[in-house]
C-alpha cells in the first residue's frame, strides 16, 4: 500500500509543484533595474550606447542600422527580427551588417505591438523587399503579421517566416505549431548572409524555410525565469531538472532528478533525435551538422563549455560530424539557468552562410569594445496607423445610448484593472503569469481615452476600432492583437447599424475574424469559448421580437461564467496552455474568465441606465 501511494506521488508531483508553487508570482525576484515598467527602454538604451553602428528608432522599442542609407542604395533585401524582451541578446544583438537590418522588441516575454512593427516596415522599406524573420509563438505571427498585411496595402514587399523547430513536445494545437527556439538565430544569420550577396526577397525566404526545416533544438532547464515585478512561476527542487521546456517557462516533456553532463547531454540528444516523434530531429551517422550551445540566461560559462565538450562527444560517437560549433547567450529566458542544444543540416551553400563575416554583436565569435557618444534617435514615419472610417455614414448612438455605451465600457475596463493579479494567479499555471498585467494596460489606457474623450463613443463602429488600436499599443503580446482582432471585426457589423441585434451580428463577426487569423475554434479552451457562449444566447435577441435585451444579457453573461469555469476541464489546444499537460492545468482558462468578468461588469452597467 505505501509502494503505490509514493508511486502515485511520484506520478503526479510536477502537476502537484507547478500548482502549488505558482503562487510564487506573488514574491519579485531580484532585479538590478530601476522599475519594471521602464526596464526595456533603459536596457535598449544602454544596448545602443554600447555598441557601433545601431540607434534607436525615434518613440519606438526599436534597435535599426545606422548604414541604412546605404543598405538602400545598394537595392539588398532588408531583414526584420524582433519579439518580446527578456531573450538577449536577441534580438537587437543580432542587428548589423551580415545579419538583422532592425529589431522591434515588446514588453518582457510580450511581441511587440503592431504599430511598432509597421513604423519599422515602413523606416527600412526599399524595392528589393523586407524579409521579416521571428519565433513561431502566436503573439508574434499575430503582431507581425498585422503589420506585414498593412504594410503590404502601402505598396511595401514584405514576406513573413516563422521558425518553429522544438523538437521537445508535440502539440495538439493546430494553430500554434512548434515552437520557436535557438534555431531562428542560425536562420537569421543565413538571411543575412545572403541578402549581403544581393539575393531576392522569395529566394530567401525559400532558402529559409529549407534550413528552418532541417535544424531542430530541445531545452532543458535546471530553475525557472521570473518576469520583472514577479517572482519565478514554477519551481523545481535542488536536484530536480526538467527537459523540453519554452523559452518562456512553459512546461517541458518531464522533470528528472539531475544528472550529470554527460548523461544530461545524451538525454537531450537521444529524445531530439527519437524517430518515434512527429518533431524530432533526423540524424545518421555521416551526417554533417552545425551546433549551437545555448545559455539560457543563468548558466556558468564553466558549466556551458562542459556540456559544448560532451555534445560534440556524443554526436562524434554515433558517427556525425560537427563541422560547425557555437556556443553562449544566443537566446536567453531572463536568469533561467539551463541550455538548449540545436543542430542544423550543412551544404557548401550553408556553410558560406554561416562562416560570412557579420557586424551583428550578439553573434559569437563577434566583440565590440570601443565608447562613443550616443547618436540621436533616427525619426520614425510621421503617418498614423489608425484606420478612420467615414463617419458621414457610420450609424451612430442616441445621447442615451452614448451614455449607456461609456457607462459600459468604463465599467468594464475598472473590472478588469481591479482583477489583475487573479487573471496573472490563472495565468501562471500554463503560461507565463502575465495575462492580467497585459490586460490591466489595455484596461487603463482605455480608461484615460474616455476621460480625454478621444474616443468617438456615439460611433461604435469607429469606437471599436480605435479601442483595437489602443490594445496593439499598450497590451503587446498575443492579447493584444486577439482582443484587436475581436473589435475590428465587430465593428464592421455595426457600421450601418447599432440596435440590439446589430451587437449580436457585431459579436458574431468578432468571433469570426478572431478565429480567421488566431487559428483557435470553439472549444479550444481560448476566450472564444464565453463568448460563444454568451452568443447563443444573445442569438434570441435575433428571433424573438418580444425578448427583454437587458434579460436576455443577463441569461448571456451567466452562460460566459458558467463556460468560463468549464474551461478548467477542458484539454486546451491553442496558445501556450496547448504545450502543457491536462493533468498540470486544472484551473479555468485566464483570457475565457477576463471575457467573463467585462461581460458582467458592463451588464452591471447597462442594469444602471435602466
């Protein structure tokens, strides 16, 4: 009996430690920073007064060459990389001659929103094209991709990869695929090579996704990364690791206890190249391959070098030949102590790639040590992104449905900011402990847009849109562009129409285009799950004449709550809660509970006026 107890202990103890120690967001680690809202912008100003040849781009998170007039006059394909902060030296060390022409980062472990991203199309723009190369996390091909699309309808050549090469999980998700590690920093460096020789725009990107295809990486972590502001959010015991893991703390294939170096290596190794796995990583004796030692932020440089020595041991024992070796803080999670192993395919075409000289001060084997005075900040673009509909024609609200309109909105967005640290407490438990931050920003911003009536609240069309924008803006991530994806798509249903039924088509076609361009489905455990269930049953509002709107929400917002707690078990398959096992998520989906919460705070609202 005690033999099967234990057994079972021993079963359930990673779900048991990341549940219970996910409270520790509650307590900040260390920080050698002045405040976490400001830490980005000091850093990235201090990366640029380090280093030659790199300014800042004027009011953006932005690092960009400063040979730029030169990149085109020369007609050569520009390259654009960026993400979240909290990866250095990636992304802004990977800019300079031979690799990155700009980076664009976000907020610490958040893609960078929308509006910084185009400022920056449109800066490096030039008729050979922009290849715009990043990590496959949903945030980032969300945001980058709203930019690309903008760009495009400003006459911009612009193309999009996104390398995804974890070969760790295999995700249930459709949408998310795999994830982006190490392997986008060689794939960046090829680029750059490449458009340096005057290569096209589609030959690239082609070359790209070949060597994107042949290269794969697993991670392995030995203590956990803690966003600023916030303590670790998960723990793992002195003589505990854990293998397969995100560069953001999502959870890995298993924890193990600690072994050493050698038997560690051959672990990583051995479950990378298991040809049992959809992901994993071909390899055969002969084979000639490149590697690439990562310091996932915290890991001694002692201890880097041994595990460069028995990686390069292990391959060389099953008869590979390492033809290519780097090793350091390519791609880092913060102080995560830990590494990832990433191996890549080599033809002559790639080896001329990787070998080409690059200014790029992130890339290994590249130092700059010299003191300059900081050049001043090149000006962005001066035209706007927001879309502005003809407001000749737009439907507009009655004074009384203004009123109730501001009312709403103000109500919900005091909800959302009030209930932060419980979406973060939610968001701990499969992702990375930031959702009710990320949404607290949007919430307050559009708060101080209504005070300053910026917003033009008796057109709801327009409202909505600008409300989109204000989320690219200031939540940054992957919520940023859902929740802008949502309104925008709405407010296309409400251009001609603002009754009742109209927000019920409006909810619709948000929904719709949430789904278009997130991936995600009913179903998936995401947000679109309460607010599905609030449409159908809103939809009553649409066949029956004689329904009581303010009854008929009410029965809506009920159903959101009621789904919003159903998520808790349900198996998700979008986002980063996809990566993490069932039987470690137990509780409800932080972005359906948010959904939950300003439904009921507007419905409140709408109670008020009543």
């Amino acid at each position: 009996m005690v033999k099967q107890f234990y057994e079972i202990i021993r079963k359930t103890r990673f779900s048991f430690i990341r549940m219970l120690t996910s409270n520790m967001c509650d307590l900040p680690s260390k920080k050698l920073i002045n405040l976490p809202e400001t830490c980005v912008d000091d850093a990235l100003e201090g990366f640029v007064k380090s280093h030659q040849n790199v300014a800042l781009l004027q009011n953006h998170r932005v690092v960009i060459r400063q040979d730029l007039a030169r990149l085109k006059a020369e007609n050569k394909v520009t390259l654009l990389g960026g993400g979240g902060a909290g990866h250095e030296p990636a992304f802004a060390g990977y800019v300079g001659v031979g690799m990155l022409t700009a980076a664009v980062s976000g907020s610490v472990f958040a893609s960078p929103p929308p509006s910084s991203i185009l400022a920056t199309l449109r800066t490096i723009a030039c008729p050979a094209g922009t290849l715009i190369i990043v990590l496959n996390y949903t945030g980032d091909r969300l945001n980058f991709g709203i930019a690309a699309e903008r760009a495009k309808a400003e006459g911009i050549q612009v193309e999009l990869v996104a390398v995804g090469e974890d070969c760790a999980l295999t995700s249930s998700d459709k949408c998310a695929g795999r994830r982006g590690l190490c392997g986008m920093i060689l794939a960046q460096k090829i680029a750059g090579a490449l458009a340096e020789t005057g290569a096209g725009l589609h030959e690239i990107k082609d070359f790209i996704c070949k060597a994107a295809a042949d290269m794969g990486t697993i991670g392995l972590s030995l203590s956990a990364c803690s966003v600023p502001g916030c303590g670790p959010t998960f723990s793992l015991a002195h003589d505990e690791m854990e293998l397969g893991l995100g560069i953001h703390g999502e959870g890995g294939v298993r924890r193990m206890k600690l072994l050493p170096a050698a038997e560690t290596v051959a672990v990583m190794l051995n479950h990378m190249t298991d040809i049992t796995s959809s992901t994993h990583f071909s390899l055969k004796s002969g084979d000639a391959v490149a590697l690439a030692v990562n310091n996932l932020g915290g890991t001694s440089v002692l201890e880097l070098y041994v595990v460069v020595k028995e990686a390069i041991a292990y391959l060389e024992s099953r008869g590979v030949v390492v033809e290519q070796v780097y090793s350091g803080a390519l791609i880092t999670s913060l102080e995560m102590a830990g590494v990832s192993l990433t191996l890549l395919h080599l033809d002559d075409s790639r080896r001329r790639c990787l070998n080409q000289e690059t200014a790029a001060p992130g890339w290994p084997r590249q130092s700059w040590l010299s003191s300059y005075s900081s050049p001043q900040p090149i000006p962005a673009p001066a035209s706007t992104t927001y879309t502005r509909l003809s407001t000749e024609t737009a439907a507009c609200l009655s004074e009384g449905g203004e009123k109730a309109f501001r009312r709403a909105l103000l109500h919900a967005c005091r909800a959302l900011s009030q209930c932060d640290q419980q979406l973060n407490d939610l968001d701990c438990r499969s992702g990375d402990g930031d959702c009710g931050s990320t949404i607290r920003r949007g919430a307050q911003a559009v708060i101080e847009a209504i005070s300053s009536d910026r917003l033009p609240l008796d057109t709801p069309s327009q409202a909505l849109i600008d409300i989109g924008h204000i989320a690219e803006d200031t939540m940054g991530g992957a919520s940023g562009g859902l929740y802008s994806l949502l309104l925008s798509g709405a407010a296309q249903a409400l251009v001609e129409d603002v009754s009742p039924k109209a927000w019920v088509h409006a909810l619709k076609a948000g929904m719709e285009t949430l789904s278009k361009y997130g991936r995600a489905e009913v179903g998936d455990r995401t947000m679109l799950d309460s607010l599905d269930a609030a449409y159908k049953v809103l939809v009553k509002l649409l066949s029956d004449s004689h329904a009581d709107p303010v009854e008929v929400y009410q029965q809506a917002v009920e159903a959101a709550e009621s789904m919003a707690r159903q998520t808790a078990h349900m198996q998700a398959k979008a986002g980063r809660a996809s990566y993490v096992s069932k039987d470690q998520v137990k509780e409800p989906d932080p972005g359906a509970y948010a959904v939950s919460i300003w439904l009921r705070a507007s419905y409140e609202a709408v109670k008020l006026g009543v």
